[in-house]
C-alpha cells in the first residue's frame, strides 16, 4: 500500500462520514463479530470500539490461529520437542502457550532445540543445514498460510529431504462461522469477514453459510476507514433486513480468491475434521497433508502419544472465542492470566483477544 493510500485509508474525514453515516442509520441493538485476530488488534488500536453508537456491540471471534488451536495439540508438539535429536521450528506466539504439563518455552529451557522462524522456507533452510537430524515445522494458521506451507512442502518433495516434516494443525474459517451459529448461548447479527483469509478463498466461500443463515457479512480491509465501511455495510443489511455478502476491501479481495493458492492447497492437503479450542471438533475444518505428502506428515511418522487434554482449569478461552465472554467477564483475566503469566492463549499471541484487552482496554 502506497503513502497515498494509506493516508486515504487513515483519512479522518472520510471516517467521520462513516461513523457518522453509522450513528445516523442504527436504531437497533446489533451484536457483530470480526472474526479475525488482526481486526480485534486493529479495531482496538484505532478506538473503533468507542466512536460507535451504543446500540453496536462489537465481539471478538475464532480468528486468532494460535488461541483456536486445541489444547490436545499444543500437547503434541510438546511431545514432539521432547523426542531425541529433534529439531522444532515454530511462529514466536506459538512458544509461551500452555500445554497440560509444560510450554514450547519451558522444553527450550530444558535443553531442547526449538527455534523460531518466519516462514515454513526458514524451516525448510533449517532442515537443509542439518542433514543428520530430523525437523518439523508446526504448521499453525488459516487458509492465509496454508498455501505457503503448501509450497514449501512441494519444494521439499522435489529435492527429497528426508529430514523435513510438518505438523498440520491448519483450520478453515467458514466451517467455523457455521459452528458458531450453531452454538448454543452465541447470539450475532453480523460478521465482519477476515480479510487475509478471504483474499485467498474469495467471496464464494462464504455462499454456503450465506445460503444457510441469511446473516449480515462484510469483509474488511485493515485500516479504520476498511473497518468502519464494513460496519456501516452491516447497519445497513441488519436494518433494511437485507442481509449479504458485502465486501469492503474490494481492493484485496474478489468472488474467486486466490485460484493458484487454492490449487496448491488441494495438492498438497486434504479437508478433514478438526478439534477447535472453545468449538469442539468440527467437520471437514481442518487441513491433514494428502497421502501424496504423508512422508512429510509429523504426526504419522513419529506419533507421539496425546492423550485428551482439557482446557486450564478457569480459563474463559473457549467461551471468549465464541463471543459468548469478553475477557474482563473471565475469573482469571488480570488476576492470575497476565501477559506475563499466561494461563490461555488468548493471552499470549498477539492477535488474541485478552492480550489486545489487556493493551488497550481500560
């Protein structure tokens, strides 16, 4: 995005029509959900939450990657650290998270070799200088990084690297949108649709859960001007009682996505069930890697041993990612779960609900 534009996207005039726009058009009470990590960052940063009417409230969904990832796995990458020789590498949120007995973090103290990257090709280079030891990367994230550990195993497989494996804990976004509606307590009258996933999987993704629901969606771009347009799409479907599937970020996102993405993902994974933090297992959610790449599939060749993990005792993770808490309503929030004493991941990953309250909520 250029100087210009970003001013355009920044300009507080053009948010001030917006929010003025909002205010003039919203006479009911509206409960809406963004439903990706970098809007809750973006919408606190910018005080979105506090230039809207009363009558809107605004929750934070499953939209952090690390936070909805289930405990049971946070379990077995510990396990898979703590194997003999074994070099992990991992994003930085994923370290300070909390399994059932210990963290990535505590396992590094210990002495096990776990390093942080920035890309699934950091892991690969990393299997590459260590030829005698085996590597895996924890592959944690949306349909906004599956593409690129998807190219990353390709590469690999065309250079048969026999040292080099991926953990696949890969989610899908609109799977999830369905379980929430289906969830017993969550009450929402619109989402604000994920802009980085969405670039990817277009708006057709959604047609689905659209078709089902008939609920208000508008996706969103990053900057206030991006968010406060998407909310204004909504006040408009909700109050008209015509919902849609509006987009907001025109600029980034179309109806088809990203094809080419979509057509490495399809290669190198398969859609299967998927264990959700605060959502349960949820149907065809998750990204296994197909039978083409079970060489490289961690989970098939060292199967670590995970047993049923629960959710700390007290923490409001579960039900904060499904709008039905917000983090001051969790026992645990500020008293005991600090950023620096994490009991949930919600606390610990920069996109999470509790650290972004925590920020900047007073």
């Amino acid at each position: 995005m250029t100087l210009k534009h970003l001013a355009e996207y920044r300009d507080p005039e053009i948010a001030r029509a917006l929010i003025d726009k909002i205010k003039d058009r919203s006479r009911q009470n509206m409960r809406l959900m963004e439903v990706c990590g970098t809007h809750t960052v973006s919408i606190f940063r910018h005080g979105i939450r506090e230039v809207l009417p009363d009558t809107i409230s605004l929750l934070s969904g499953p939209g952090c990657p690390v936070c909805v990832t289930a405990q049971g796995e946070i379990d077995a990458f510990i396990a898979l650290a703590r194997v003999e020789g074994m070099i992990i590498t991992t994003f930085g949120d994923l370290i300070r998270v909390p399994g059932t007995t210990s963290s990535l973090q505590e396992e590094r103290a210990a002495g096990r070799d776990i390093r942080m990257v920035y890309s699934a090709m950091d892991a690969l280079e990393v299997a590459q200088a260590n030829p005698e030891r085996q590597v895996v990367f924890l592959g944690v994230g949306f349909e906004t990084t599956a593409p690129t550990i998807a190219g990353t195993l390709t590469m690999a497989k065309s250079m048969g690297l026999q040292n080099f494996s991926v953990i696949s804990a890969h989610k899908l976004a609109p799977p999830a949108l369905d379980a929430l509606m289906q969830t017993e307590g969550v009450e929402l009258d619109g989402f604000i649709m994920p802009g980085h996933v969405s670039v990817i999987i277009g708006l057709k993704a959604y047609a689905g859960l659209f078709e089902t629901y008939q609920v208000p969606c508008a996706v969103a771009g990053f900057e206030p001007t991006d968010i406060l347009k998407a909310i204004a799409m909504l006040v408009e479907q909700i109050e008209s009682g015509k919902p849609a599937v509006a987009n907001a970020y025109p600029r980034a996102v179309t109806h088809a996505g990203n094809v080419k993405a979509q057509q490495i993902m399809e290669t190198v994974f398969k859609v299967e069930d998927a264990n959700w933090r605060g959502l349960g297992v949820i149907p065809q959610s998750g990204l296994g890697l197909s039978d083409a790449f079970a060489d490289f599939d961690a989970m098939r060749r060292f199967q670590p041993e995970v047993p049923d993990a629960p959710e700390p005792k007290g923490c409001g993770c579960g039900e904060i990612l499904t709008g039905r808490k917000t983090p001051p309503e969790c026992a645990l929030y500020k008293k005991v779960c600090t950023p620096v004493n994490p009991i949930g991941p919600c606390m610990v990953s920069s996109e999470g609900t509790c650290a972004a309250y925590y920020r900047y909520h007073s």
